[in-house]
C-alpha cells in the first residue's frame, strides 16, 4: 500500500475560515428551516420546556460523536477514544482509528452523525411544531458541526474505490495498493 492522498482539513481551509463557514452554514440552515416550517405551521410558538433544549444543545456534541462510532462497532480494537478539556470547562471527544479502514466504511463513519441526528430533529420538528424554532436552531447547530465531516467525505469521493482511510497525525491518509507489474 502506497500513499495516494493526505487529507488534513485543518491546515488546508485554516481553523478561522473553518468556522466562519460552519457558522454561515447553520445561520444559513436555520432561516431556511425555520421559514419552511413557519409556513407549513400557523400554530404559535412556545416557550416552555426551555431547559430541555439547553439540555439537547449541550448533547448534540457527543451524539455526534457516539454516531461516528456506530459504524466501526465490528472493529472496537482499532479506535482509541480520547476526551481532552478545552478551555478547562468544555470535554472535547476524539475519535482515532488506529488500522486502515474501508474507504465507503469511513463515509458511512462520517456520514451517520449527519444522517440520523438531522434526519430525527426534522421528524420530531415535524411531529411537535409548536417547539420548531428550537428544533430549527438544534438542526442549524449541528448542521454546523457536520461541515468538516462533509468536508472530509466530498474530498474522499475522488478517491479510488479500493482505498484504505489511515488516520495520521498529519490528518488522514488514503492508501491504494501497490499497482502489479
């Protein structure tokens, strides 16, 4: 195996610019969503149950994490979970995977925060829309969250379909089998 490609999202777009677009993207979702649910809903707003949405935006993180593992359930020997504090209040959670890994295992990895926490904040948007502006401002949170995932996964589509996806310090690296002679 060879490397093809190093992927490190962080050195290529920069941390400042990194955020500004994760922060234009959740603005952007969050009138988007919120307009498209004021229209199909006339019912008013409430406020209650205030608490409970401070408490889903503080989960969304880790849910966030938690489904970036479900993927690689089959291969628990290969992942080293670390928890470090930023800022000595608020725990960030990495996930490192120590063996090469498939590379449509890795976009389904990165792929399933994406898919199954947006896709329930949108059903129970729908299924309780006098709560729609928090569940507009949840999806635009963590639509936010999800940019360098897509960021990752729109950089892998160009890779070969039998590459491997190693996790370095540099930034991720896609492997491709050695051509035969």
């Amino acid at each position: 195996m060879h490397c093809w490609k190093t992927i490190n999202v962080k050195k290529q777009y920069g941390l400042d610019r990194l955020y500004m677009m994760s922060a234009l993207i959740a603005l952007g979702v969050f009138m988007s969503f919120y307009v498209v649910l004021n229209i199909l809903y006339s019912d008013p707003l409430s406020d209650q149950n205030f608490l409970l949405f401070l408490g889903a935006i503080l989960a969304i993180y880790p849910l966030h994490k938690v489904c970036h593992f479900l993927p690689l359930i089959g291969c628990r020997k290969c992942i080293k979970l670390i928890v470090k504090k930023q800022l000595k209040v608020f725990p960030m959670i990495s996930l490192h995977i120590n063996e090469p890994v498939s590379k449509m295992r890795f976009i389904l990895t990165l792929a399933s925060p994406f898919l199954l926490i947006n896709t329930s904040i949108v059903v129970m948007s729908l299924l309780m829309p006098v709560y729609s502006h928090y569940f507009a401002m949840l999806l635009a949170y963590h639509c936010g969250l999800c940019l360098t995932d897509v960021v990752y996964m729109r950089n892998l589509a160009h890779s070969p379909k039998d590459a491997l996806i190693e996790e370095t310090d540099s930034g991720f690296e896609i492997l491709v089998p050695e051509p035969v002679a």
